[in-house]
C-alpha cells in the first residue's frame, strides 16, 4: 500500500526532532451542502530540523516513531522522487487513455460498418 502524503503548515517547532503539522481541507457539508474548511494537526519527525513555523511542508507516513509520531517531514530529495513517479504516472495514464480511445473509435467503426451493411 502506499504511502499518504499530505501538505500543511509547520504549527510548532517546540520539540526536538519533532513538528506540528496542521494540514487543512475542504469538504461539502452534509446538510448545507456549503463548503467548509477542517484542519488536523500532525505531529511529524523533523531528523534534520530544518523547518520553522509558518513553513509549508509535505509530510509522509511512516512506521511509529514514537506514541504519537506516524509522519515524517519529506526532505527535497523525498519531494523530487515524488514529483518525478508522478510525471511518469501521468505520462502511463495518458497513454493508456489514448489507447483505450483508439479502441473504442477502431469498435465504433465496426459497428458502423456492420449497420451499413444490413
């Protein structure tokens, strides 16, 4: 299974080796159907301890570091391993896109052919 990867703002830097994270989304309420901000807060491994508060960070999950620590700060060779797997998804899904519409025109003119026949 892979590994989540979420992006927040650094909260605090207070412990050694350690951040808070506050990662924010936006949802759909379910009965005003209006849209809303939730934020969590992560506690996160900062080995390098490099990040100070306000800083914009992604953070990864990884095995227990410790009771509460499940995440880790993603270093920038982290992000640019990510961002270059991404590329190289999207540059597979398009590919496979296109020819999954290949195949479907190839059908439809099959079929069109076959209709004009009778």
């Amino acid at each position: 299974m892979p590994k989540r990867i979420l992006q927040g703002t650094v909260t605090s830097t207070a412990n050694a080796n350690t951040v808070t994270v506050s990662v924010e989304r936006r949802m759909k309420h379910p009965v005003l159907q209006k849209t809303i901000k939730k934020s969590k807060k992560y506690r996160a491994h900062d080995e390098a301890g490099n990040v100070s508060v306000g800083d914009f960070v992604f953070i990864q999950e990884c095995a227990p570091k410790s009771k509460t620590k499940r995440w880790e700060v993603m270093t920038q060779d982290m992000i640019e391993a990510f961002n270059r797997q991404r590329e190289e998804n999207a540059k597979i899904q398009q590919k496979l896109d296109e020819e999954r519409h290949a195949q479907h025109e190839r059908e439809r003119a099959e079929r069109e052919a076959a209709e004009a026949a009778h």
